[in-house]
C-alpha cells in the first residue's frame, strides 16, 4: 500500500539545516500493523507527516497505492487524507467549539454530505466505540480516553484504508491507552486496512504487527512480531530480520 | 468491550462547503463578545455611511423641489444674473414663434402695519401672461381676475398662507416702505402656493410689473419668462439664443440659478469623503477581527487541513464569515442609519445657509437601486478586510499546527514574506519614480496616481514600525510603568502580528480624523485670512435678502453717494457681483474699483499682483479660473457683453474662494461701460475713525436702512458671520469623528480580549506567583491605553500627511480652491489625548474579565 524509497526531509531552524529524516526506506503492505518507535526528535512523527501528506519530502519518493504523493497537487493530496487516510493525534486536536458528533461528521461535511446524513454515520461509529452517550459533549467535557477515542471515531468515520496515529497513547493512562490500542489493532482486522502507529512507549508498541526504530532520521531496525499463539499477549518477541535497513 | 469492525461506506457527496454553516456557527459562537463588538463597530461604520447618503438624497431632493417649486419647470428664463434685462429685449422675444413671455422684477419690502414683517414682491406682466403665464411661475394659482393688479398700480396679491398667518384678507391694506417711502398696497387677491415651495413661499406677494419697476426704482426687468402652449420649451432655447445674444443668458426650463449645484456639489464632497472614511475603517475593523480569529484559530485551521480540508476550503470560509458580519451589519447600520441621519439632519441644514427648511428624511427617497448598491459597496469593502487574513489561513502549516508550534501565528507568514518583499521593492521603485514626476512635473494627476501606492508602502513601514515596537513592549512597559507596564507590554508582545493589526485599525481611524482635522482647520484659517485680508472696510453695507438665490433690491448709486456724505466716512467702494457664461459655464464677475481696491490691500493674491497702467480691456484671474479654463496670466479671453462679445486680457491673479469654475475681477468703470450697470451689491465704508464704527453704521440705518433694505456690518461681524456660515456647513464632522472613535476603541476592545483569553495560562502563572487581580487589570487597562496611544501618535502623522493631500489635491482639483496646509496644532493634540482618554475609560469592562481569572484552571487545565 505505501512505499517509501530513500526518504529524507530537512528543515531549516535558526540558521541551521536539521535533516529529520534521512534516507528512509519502507514498505507497508496492505493489513499490517506497524509502528515506528525511537526516541524523541528521531524523525518519527516527521516520517509520519511525510506518510500523510502533510509535508513535502526534500529528496526521494513517497507512492500510496502506486500514486507518488510528490506528484500530486495539494489538492489532490488533501482529498486523499479526506477520503482514504484517517488521522489520530496525541492530543486528539478535536474541534473544541464542535460537538463530539460533530467533531466525527466533520471529515463527511467536508466531502460535502448533507448534516444529516453525516450525523447518522457518525452516531454508527460512536454507537460502536462506546461514546453515543457522550455525543453531544464538547470536547473540554471529555476525559482523555474519551477524547482519544472520538479522534478513531473521526478518522474511522470516512472508512479508510489507512490509519496513520501519532502518539495516540501519549497522554493518556495505562487502562484507556489499551482501550485505544485495542481500537487500533482490530481497524487492522480488515485485511484492507492498514495502521501506522508512531509511539515512544515499548507497551504500545509491542501491539503493532512490525516494529521500525528510528534514531536520528534513519532507520536502524526493522523487527516483525511472531505469534506465539498465546492470545492477544504480545510481549514477547522473536527477532525476525525484515527487510534490509537502508 | 469487544472491539468490532466497522463497515462505513464512503460516498463521496456533491455538496460543496457543508462543512462550512455549522464551523461559521460554532466559531462565532464561541467568540460572542468579540463577535459582538465587531459586528457593532461595523454596524456604526454602515450606519455613518447610509446616514451621509439618506442625508444627501433627501437635502438634494428638496432643494430641488425648493428650486422647481420656485422657478418652475414650464417656463424659460432670459436673465442677467442680477444685473437687470432691457426693456428692448422684450420685443425682441416676443417675436420668436410660439412664445409667450412676461417680464418679471423681483424685489422685497418690510411692511409696518398691520404687522410687521417682510414680504418678497413679484412683479409679474398679468395681462400679457394671463391666467396659464401666471400658473407657470412655480405653479402659483389666483383666482382673481388679472385686470385688477393694473387697474390701481397699489394692488397685490398675497399668499393664503401669508393672509392666515397675518389676520389679513381680501381687501386689506398694508403699509410697505420702499424707495419711494411708506406706501399703501391693497390685497385685492389671494393665490395658492403648491406644497412644495420652500418657506420663502409663504410671504409672497405678486403685483403688477410695472408698478413695481415704479414703486421700487427699477429701470430695467430682471428677468423675462418665456412659455409655451404650442412648441416644447426645448426647441425654443436655441431661436432664443440667438435672438438674446450677448445681452443677456437664456436658461432652460428647471435650470438652477441660485448656486444650489455648487451648494449640493460642496455637501456631496464632504458627505463622500465621509462615506468613504467610513468605508475604509470597515475594512480595517474587519481585516482586525479576521486577523485575529485565523491567530486564534490557526490549530483548528491545521487540524481541518489535516483531516481534508482544501485551501479553497480555508479561503472561502475566512470570507464566509467576513459576508456573514458584513449582511448583518448592513441590516443594522441601515436601521442605525436612519437614526444617526436625524441626529446629523440639523447640522448638514445650518450648512445650507437656511436656502432648505422643510428637508423631509425619507427612507422611500431611496431607490431600490441606490440602497443596493450602498448595501453592495458595504460589504464589498468588508469583505475586502478579510481578503489577506484569508490568505494567510491558506498559509497554516499543518504540521506546526498539528505540533502545537504555531501559537504566534508566525508559521502563517512564512511562505509569504518574499513574495512581500518583491511586491515592495517593484512598489517602491514606481512610487519613486512618481514622485520625481510629480516633483518636476507638478502633475496632480500623478500624484493622484501615486498616492495609493504611497498608502501601501507607508502602510508597510507602518507594519514594520508597529512590530518592532510589539516585540519591544514589555522593556517600554516597565521603564515608563514597571511591573504593569511590563505586564501590558507582554501582551503586545505575545502576538505581534495581533497587536500590528490593531495598532492599523486604530491609526486608520485617527489619521482619518486627524487628515479631516487638518483640511478643515487650514480651510478655515485660510477663510478667516482671506476673509480679514479681502475685507478691510470698517463697515460693510449689502442689499437685500434674496429670492431663490437671485439678489433683489440691488443698490443703486445713490446709496453709496449719499453714505459718502455722512461725517466720518472717508470713502465708499462699491462691489458688484454676477455670473456670466464662458465656453458654456457660469464663471463669477465681480466689478469693483481696482486701485483703490489694491491701494486697500483688498486683492489677496498668492503671488505679486502689480495692476498694469491702464485698467481699459483688463481683468484678473482667480487660480481656479486659469487652471479650470487652461489659462495663464497674458492670455485674452472673450466675455459675452450685451454688446457683444468682447476681448479681455488676464492681468493678474487674485485669491477668490468663488466655486469650481473660479473668477473673474474688472474695473468697476469698464464694467459699467460694457453691461451698462450702474447698481452695487455691496459697499465696502472706510473712516476717517474706525472708532466711530457703530456711530456711523447707526446713522446709515436711520437715513437708508429701510428705504433700501439694507443690512450694516461692523468688520468684526462680517468676517465672522461669513467664516461662521462655513464652519457649520462642517459642523456635523464632529459627530462622525466621534463615531469613527467608537470603532476604533471597538476594534482596540476585540484586541485586548482575544489577548487575554489566549493569556489565560500566563496571567494564571502570574497570580500563582504573587501578582495581584487589581495589578493584572491595571495591566490590561494599559495594554489599552498602550495601543490606542501609539496609534494616536501615528495617526496623528499619518493624518497630517493626509490632510496635506486633501488640501493640496482634493480641494485644489475638485473645488478649485487655494488652500495652504496648516495643521491646527491644538485640536490634533486634543483628538490624540481625547482618545487615549477614552481609551482608558473604555477599558475598564473587557480589563474586569482578568480579575476573574481562576489560578488552578488557568495552569492545569487548558
């Protein structure tokens, strides 16, 4: 689904050129899990952005499904994150002046769906998440947890065949921090759909199907979890090579 | 809860901007008081701009209906502008084919018994007009038979409104002085005035024409008029003319002659220059409130971004909002509007000298058409406010957004600072080049040409400046006001880009003041030092009141050489005054003796004026005359004389305050030896003893004054009363200044609130640390008084420059008239303080929300 081929991005910040990410190559492959970890300011959430759209790479290229983003107009690629790609944040950055309802429809408004007809789909996925109670709640009325899942429902809403998370634990507890990965992980359950997860914490990433650790813009490991059969309990890994490491 | 999967189809739906209704909703919502504030700034600013409007159609509709009701519309008039028609032209006219014409004199007279009062006396040619002649001189209707008014030569007609409000009736008597002395006149007839007539209507009284060129010492007519019950008046207009001549002007049917287009062209200038101050700061308050809601709002901008939404998207939703506020403003200001025009009505009516009473504010004066278009150019120009804030959403970086880095909104600005720089470079060399043009050339024309772009770089400057002394404010803060200073001054500085564009607002609406202030304290003084300059006399004699702007009882020699005899009076100079037609305008001639005129010091000139050896074949020039007409000192004009058209050299320039098309001085002997006009409008008295002023000015009264009509002014009064007339014709300014205040300290308040709740984390920290609530609002009280006092320094200057521009282009092209910028140094420095003043009151409600800051949510809970 998405590949990635000697990726590098750098930024100028106070006179200095920071080269975030530096020839990074990857491939997600429709359905898998994956997650990036490495300390911070290793380019994680860099290369995420880049995923997205949200950022331009500097050098190499970015396809999503074939298409390379590089190529694409913003609007183009901004219609591509409103469609096919669902975002979550750490700090779920939701609409504070909107409802949760709203918040989730927004995705459906913006593809120009009648209020209605969104609300109606984003009460589906709310009903499913656990948050129809909460619907008419702002944001500031939400614990964090709540908040966090109302970010999945808006980036689940428009059915996307790409959920790209940054940090969706960070700033949450142990307990709903699992409730949002447990989320995460079952978007994957379909076979179409694929999560990309940037977290720093073991824990979570111990969830995701492959593992990449970044440290100063490169990637320096590549690991694929094994099941081991012993249910949902993935703490325990076997080290399997991935692909070469650029 | 297990987890399950989700099935949601995605169509893709053809409904641009869903989105759009319920974020506009949403945000405004969550900003109530700041939305408030603008949307009552702006309503103020569409308010002043309807008023001016409603003002200036309602004014001019009826001056219109005054000069209609008064001249009518179904007949021709052949006149001399004052200075009297032959009898001989009468014959002349009424052999044209088609025409009916009577001759017509027009004077006034004060009655004393039964009453006393004043009546303005039409003497009109009834037989020869008849009944349908008498109808067409402003639609007056008798029903007396016309032979009455010729068989005793004492008959008059007066209005029934006149006769009721009097306790007269038909057969009557009323005791008028005249020339001739006291008389007798009889009512022998009423006649109705159509509703519409001015208030002048009302003491009318028609007699025989004749006997009033008797009774009132008049040898010629002053005007004849000419109707038709066969042929359309517009096809009599060309046979006339040319049949008249020189002698005389042939005006058409309906035509202004009492100086009401250059009264209305004045208001209009000065209404515009209002409507479009107003206009401007609507932009600037809405430029202030969309700056800052994409400031405040740049994350939620980022997040929608990220989830799907397009820069068009973005764009269109910034101008969404500014149309939103913008339809709602005009609904109403429009209501504001008709309110604020009463409020003004009385002000723009002393303007007009009194020449409109019954000035009716119609909202039904207003065509469909007008309203729409002033409803469009007001949201126009408010939607233009929100055109670059706009631009900058587009600009959010999502990424800083996303990451929380974009709180100073500086991320907004970063792809568009060198296209900027571009733009200014190509601006400046232009303005550059324009301005040595204009320097060299002394062109007005590229000046006006250069001045939009002068704005646009001063206003870069402006931005530049402002910043700089944002980011600077909480080191200016403390030295001047310590701990609290600093605290205000971190409020400048915790958004610069806020804090420039509030500063913008606030300079725009006092430089608008201060350029207003400018232009009119250097009017008025350049008024008050032509008026002292140009009217030396010790005391000043003029003739009557006017009808409908034409003067009547006129002065004949007599007067002037009779005040001559009185003791103390050293010498008389007379004053006459006229409109001739050249190249197919009204220009002003005024007769006078030139020498002595000059040895009085009474030409003003802006340069050397020396009055050549012979005075024969000779006329001055105003500035506005030679740059109207593309004339230059030495050139020869010709001048429509009743002799015929005659050749005149310019000699000199001369300072005259006389209307766009400018004016003209002759000799008073050459003047009298080409139109054969001997009578005076004015007399300029000079004594042996200026002492004896009042003395003398009582003993013309006894002997003349009413005899002649005649109205005596020391010096002092003269120059006051005419310099007076004009301030109030600008009075209502002080109003709409005031007003304009109001929306600048509105824009200030939506600055300093979004400033507070966006510092609601540090003004926390900061009573967590020790600082107290009444410190925290002095402290957002001086981040007022900070913004609007560096606003008030440059806009003070800015206006200055501004007010230069007005003297010296707008009023020098548009009035033609001579202004020398001097900027009332005083009333600018009150308008400064005034506001800061102001500022400092209007503080105290948006600085009392700091007081309620709670520490614990203000820290730990965003």
């Amino acid at each position: 689904m998405i590949s990635i081929r000697g990726v590098s991005k750098t930024f100028a910040r106070g006179g200095h050129v920071v080269r975030a990410v530096d020839g990074v190559s990857l491939e997600v492959p429709a359905g898998e899990f994956l997650v990036i970890t490495g300390p911070s300011g290793s380019g994680k959430s860099t290369l995420l952005h880049l995923i997205a759209g949200v950022e331009r790479p500097s050098g190499g290229e970015i396809r999503f499904e074939g298409a390379l983003l590089s190529a694409m107009s913003d609007r183009e690629v901004t219609l591509l994150r409103r469609r096919r790609i669902g975002l979550v944040f750490q700090s779920a950055n939701l609409l504070p002046a909107l409802s949760v309802d709203e918040n989730v429809a927004l995705p459906l408004l913006l593809d120009g769906a009648p209020m209605r007809e969104a609300r109606k789909r984003a009460m589906r996925v709310l009903d499913v998440l656990g948050l129809a109670e909460r619907r008419r709640h702002r944001p500031g009325e939400l614990s964090g947890g709540e908040m966090q899942r109302v970010a999945i429902a808006r980036a689940l809403v428009i059915d996307p065949i790409l959920i790209l998370a940054d940090e969706p634990t960070g700033s949450l507890d142990s307990s709903a921090g699992n409730d949002v990965l447990t989320w995460l992980r079952s978007v994957t359950e379909d076979a179409r759909r694929s999560v990309v997860m940037v977290t720093h914490d073991p824990v979570a990433a111990s969830r995701g199907d492959r593992v990449v650790a970044m440290r100063d813009g490169r990637l320096v490991s590549d690991e694929r979890a094994i099941d081991t059969g012993r249910g949902d309990d993935r703490s325990l890994r076997f080290h399997t090579p991935g692909p070469a490491v650029a | 809860m297990r987890p399950e999967r989700t099935h949601v189809s995605t169509p893709r739906f053809g409904r641009p901007f869903a989105s759009h209704p319920l974020l506009i909703r949403r945000w405004l919502g969550a900003i109530r008081t700041r939305t408030l504030l603008t949307w009552l700034g702006l309503s103020i600013g569409c308010a002043a701009m309807f008023s001016v409007q409603l003002l200036s159609v309602s004014i001019e509709r009826a001056l219109t209906a005054s000069i209609r009701a008064a001249f009518g519309e179904r007949f021709i008039a052949i006149s001399n502008a004052g200075a009297g028609v032959d009898e001989s032209l009468l014959g002349d006219v009424s052999d044209v084919p088609g025409v009916a014409v009577s001759p017509v004199v027009y004077a006034s007279a004060t009655t004393h018994a039964p009453f006393e009062g004043r009546l303005q006396i039409v003497g009109i040619d009834l037989v020869r007009s008849g009944l349908e002649g008498f109808a067409s001189f402003g639609g007056l209707r008798m029903q007396v038979d016309p032979l009455v008014l010729v068989a005793d030569a004492r008959s008059i007609l007066v209005s029934r409104a006149f006769a009721d409000a009097h306790h007269v009736a038909v057969g009557d008597e009323l005791s008028a002085l005249t020339p001739q002395g006291l008389q007798r006149l009889e009512i022998r007839g009423l006649i109705e005035t159509p509703p519409s007539a001015s208030a002048s209507a009302a003491a009318l009284a028609v007699m025989d024409v004749y006997a009033a060129q008797e009774l009132f010492q008049r040898r010629q007519f002053d005007e004849l008029l000419v109707w038709s019950s066969t042929v359309d008046l517009s096809r009599l207009v060309g046979p006339l003319r040319s049949v008249v001549g020189g002698r005389a002007q042939v005006l058409p049917a309906g035509s202004d002659r009492g100086g009401a287009e250059a009264m209305l062209q004045g208001l209009r200038i000065g209404l515009s220059l209002i409507g479009g101050v107003a206009g401007g700061l609507g932009i600037c308050l809405v430029y202030a409130f969309a700056s800052m809601a994409v400031l405040a709002r740049a994350r939620d901008l980022a997040v929608l971004r990220a989830i799907g939404m397009t820069r068009g998207g973005v764009r269109t939703i910034v101008l969404s909002e500014a149309l939103l506020l913008a339809l709602l403003a005009v609904l109403s200001g429009w209501v504001l509007g008709v309110v604020l025009a009463r409020l003004l009505l009385p002000f723009a009516q002393a303007g007009m000298d009194g020449y409109v009473r019954d000035v009716r504010l119609e909202v039904s004066s207003l065509s469909w058409g007008q309203i729409g278009r002033m409803a469009g150019m007001a949201c126009g120009a408010m939607i233009c406010g929100g055109i670059v804030p706009a631009r900058w959403a587009t600009h959010v970086s999502v990424a800083d957004g996303l990451t929380g880095r974009v709180e100073t909104g500086t991320a907004l600005v970063r792809s568009s600072r060198r296209r900027t720089r571009v733009a200014l470079a190509v601006l400046g060399s232009v303005a550059a080049f324009v301005l040595g043009s204009t320097v060299m050339t002394e062109s007005p024309t590229a000046l006006l040409v250069g001045a939009p772009i002068l704005v646009v770089l001063g206003s870069q400057v402006l931005v530049a400046s402002f910043g700089f002394i944002a980011r600077r404010a909480p080191a200016l803060g403390c030295r001047v006001w310590g701990a609290e200073g600093a605290m205000a001054g971190m409020g400048l500085s915790s958004s610069p880009r806020r804090t420039v564009t509030a500063l913008l607002t606030f300079t725009a609406v006092i430089a608008a003041i201060g350029a207003t202030t400018v232009f009119l304290g250097s009017f008025r003084e350049s008024i008050d030092r032509w008026f002292v300059a140009t009217f030396p006399q010790d005391l000043t004699v003029l003739s009557g009141t006017s009808i409908k702007g034409v003067h009547v009882n006129p002065l004949p020699p007599l007067v002037g050489a009779r005040i001559r005899e009185l003791p103390d009076v050293a010498e008389v100079l007379s004053v006459r005054t006229r409109t001739i037609e050249y190249r197919g305008e009204e220009v002003y001639l005024m007769a006078q003796h030139l020498r002595p005129a000059a040895r009085r010091g009474i030409l003003v000139r802006p340069d050397t004026l020396d009055l050549p050896d012979s005075l024969m074949g000779v006329v001055l020039a105003t500035p506005a005359f030679l740059r109207h007409f593309g004339k230059h000192v030495g050139d020869v004009v010709q001048l429509p004389t009743p002799g015929g058209t005659r050749d005149f050299t310019i000699a000199g320039q001369y300072l005259e305050f006389a209307g766009t098309t400018g004016a003209l001085q002759i000799d008073a002997e050459e003047y009298e030896k080409h139109w054969g006009d001997s009578l005076v409008d004015m007399l300029e008295v000079f004594l042996a003893d200026a002492g004896n002023a009042e003395r003398v000015r009582l003993a013309i009264l006894r002997e003349l004054g009413d005899q002649y009509d005649l109205r005596v002014m020391g010096r002092e009064e003269f120059v006051s009363n005419s310099a007076e007339r004009i301030s109030r014709s600008f009075s209502f300014t002080a109003v709409l200044d005031f007003l304009f205040v109001l929306i600048g300290i509105l824009g200030i308040s939506v600055t300093v609130l979004t400033s507070l709740v966006e510092r609601k984390r540090d003004l926390g920290v900061l009573r967590a640390i020790g600082a107290l609530s009444e410190q925290l609002v002095r402290s957002a009280r001086l981040e007022f008084v900070m913004i609007s006092g560096i606003a008030a320094v440059a806009g003070t200057l800015v206006g200055i420059v501004g007010g230069k521009f007005l003297t010296d282009v707008v009023v020098r092209e548009g009035l033609g008239w001579y202004v020398p910028c001097r900027p009332p140094w005083l009333e600018l420095a009150a308008v400064a303080v005034g506001t800061v003043v102001l500022s400092w009151i209007a503080s105290a409600m948006p600085a009392r929300r700091v007081s309620r800051v709670a520490v614990g949510d203000a820290i730990w809970r965003e």
